[in-house]
C-alpha cells in the first residue's frame, strides 16, 4: 500500500465553490471506485505557517501501488476526471509524489526508544 498526494492551484477566475461542487459531484463519486484506489480524500488548504501556501487543493490518496495507480488514471474509468478537471485546475502548478509509510517501532507503551545510530 502507498500514498499519492496530488496539489494543485485553481486556475485564475475559477471560484473556489464551483471547484468544491465538481469535486463533490464527478471526482469523489468517480475516483474512489477505480481499480487500484483504496481511499481518496480532497482537502482545501487554507493557510500556511509561513507566507502563502504554495498550493489550495491536495489530494490523499491511498493506492494498492504507484504502478496501479498510473494504470488507473491511464484507464477509461478515469478520461471524465482528466477531460473536465482542465476546466478548473492550472495543470502547471499540478505536482504528484508518492511515498510509503515509516512504520514506527514496536515498543511497550511508555517506554524511551534509544536514539537510532546510522
């Protein structure tokens, strides 16, 4: 199992509602049933610690692998999604990386890891 995180900005004069409602109404209800997908969520960003967000949508998606993943959104199931996201998403500001988990160490509850040496 791995993580994608897709970020991306809305294409200027989009509306963030009109955005929202696309994404409730065609990706959320397409996406999470594809082959390859286990579970798909949408967030808004909504600041940034420091300065502006370099993004204002990121999506988590958890996959079988990154393999089925490009399998997927290469597939027919997912050509709706990629014809009408271009309407509202600046693709040149669109990134995706994936990743696995770190695993954390079994340890008994309350007790001091030692520092690892490399």
């Amino acid at each position: 199992m791995q993580k994608v995180f897709v970020s991306y900005k809305l294409k200027q004069g989009v509306p963030l509602e009109r955005y929202k409602a696309w994404s409730r109404e065609v990706d959320q209800r397409i996406t999470p049933g594809q082959d390859g997908i286990i579970r798909f969520e949408v967030y808004v960003i909504e600041g940034a610690e420091n300065g502006a967000p370099f993004c204002q949508i990121v999506e988590d998606i958890e996959v079988e692998s990154w393999e089925a993943f490009a399998r997927t959104v290469a597939g027919p199931g997912m050509s709706y999604i990629l014809e009408t996201i271009k309407d509202l998403v600046d693709e040149s500001t669109m990134q995706t990386v994936y990743g696995s988990r770190i695993l954390p160490a079994l340890l008994p509850a309350g007790s001091r890891p030692p520092l690892p040496s490399v």
